[in-house]
C-alpha cells in the first residue's frame, strides 16, 4: 500500500539523463552537448539517452533500472504494519521526459517526468487501514498509470581532484501523483477469505489517492534516496566538461 513510486522511481535517475551524456561513449548513440541554460535541448539529449540507461553501467556504478530491484521494506504507520521483499520495478524505460530546467546561477535544478510502473513483491501486512482491520501475506502487485514526477535538486559546482569542473548534487526535493490511478492487488488477504479480500481490494482501488497520500511516501522515500546517492557518485566521478556546455 505504500509503494507509490515511482518511484520512481523512482525516480530519480531517468531524470539525470540529460547531464549523463558522458553513458554515450558506452553506448553510441548520436548526440549533441547541450548548453546547461537550453532546456529543450537537453529534455531532447535526455530523452533519447533512456533506454540505453535504464539497461544499466556497471562499470560505471549505474544499476539496471528496468527491471529494477529492490531491498527489504518494512514501514509502521497509521496502525499498519507492512513488509516488502523480492520487490521489482518495471517502466522505466518507457520514461517520458518533460521538462529539464537549469538556473545556474541559483543552482538549483528541475526535471519532470511520466511513466508506467508495475511493482511485484511478496508482502506481509497486519493492522489497520483506516480503521478497517487487515492481514495477509503472498504475491502483490501495484499498477500506476501515468505517474508524473516533479524532482528539485540543489547542486553546486566544485573542483575534482584533476581541477576539473564537477557538478556535485546536494539534495533534493520531490512530488509524484498517479494521474490515471493505482491499482492494487494482493493474494491471500485475510489469509485466504475471498468474501474479506475482495471487498477490501475493491476499497483499496476505489480510495487509492488517500492510500497513496497516507502510506505510499514511506517507499518512495527509500528509492529515491537509493538512486539520488547512486546518481550523485556518478556525477562527481565525471568532469563537467565532458558533459555539457557551460
């Protein structure tokens, strides 16, 4: 119930594409290094630069986005205890990117994106969910139909061992909404009764805005965290330079 991604995954790392044009001289794809102020320009580069991404750079510290993987998850709130595992994230390579914006002199960056995302996992819950009592374990599934993510990252622009420009990312700042919804699915709710299940299924899919509002953030805190970290070592070991017009 709180697997809002996408987070995006959530996140996070399709969005770098546009300043990762240096992942090109891995995969020769035809490019142009865009000036850091031409936001089209790199919307354009960072789009056509997805789907070789998403496969991953191991040799480079970039992990297979799609599917991606993710560790053990356990989140208390709100009366629910719920645990996560064998999670896989798939959609990211059909990334739709939207806007890349960067304000130099503020320092300060903004990328928008949509997607799919299907997550699979085992799961266990036990509790409440707005005071409706809930338990069960087994296979899950959660669908977001045109996920939109809005990322602000603060970064600053610093001199690497070399004196090499690097662009080294501080934080970040995120909002994500499943515009055509979520769907949620669950075996063996209430350990096995149908009749329970269903109507609690059926309620969960109806209420899945509130659902996402009041769980899902917990999860999608977590991958984004996992890939704005990964993101950022990849950053610094790249001079700017070789990554864009500045």
């Amino acid at each position: 119930m709180q697997k809002n991604l996408d987070f995006s995954i959530f996140i996070g790392l399709v969005l770098f594409f546009t300043l990762a044009q240096y992942v090109l001289a891995v995969y020769p794809l035809s490019h142009e290094k865009c000036n850091l102020q031409d936001s089209d320009c790199l919307r354009k580069q960072a789009q056509a630069t997805v789907r070789a991404f998403v496969e991953g750079v191991p040799e480079h510290g970039i992990k297979k986005l799609d599917k991606m993987e993710m560790d053990h998850v356990e989140v208390k709130a709100h009366k629910l205890h719920y645990e996560m595992w064998n999670t896989t994230v798939e959609g990211f390579n059909n990334t739709i990117i939207d806007d890349i914006s960067i304000q130099k002199e503020l320092k300060i960056m903004h990328i928008s994106f949509h997607t799919n995302l299907v997550v699979t996992c085992d799961y266990n819950a036990d509790g409440e969910v707005f005071a409706m009592p809930i338990n069960g374990n087994g296979k899950a599934e959660l669908i977001m139909n045109n996920l939109q993510v809005d990322l602000v990252i603060l970064f600053d622009i610093v001199k690497n061992d070399e004196g090499k420009d690097i662009m080294d990312l501080k934080t970040y700042f995120f909002g994500a909404d499943a515009v055509d919804g979520v769907h949620y699915y669950f075996e063996n709710l209430f350990n096995g009764d149908k009749v329970k299940g269903d109507k609690a299924l059926a309620f969960m899919n109806k209420s899945w805005r509130t659902i996402v509002a009041n769980y899902g953030r917990f999860f999608t805190i977590k991958v984004m965290d996992d890939i704005f970290e990964a993101i950022k070592i990849y950053m610094r070991s790249c001079p700017l330079e070789d990554l864009a017009l500045y």
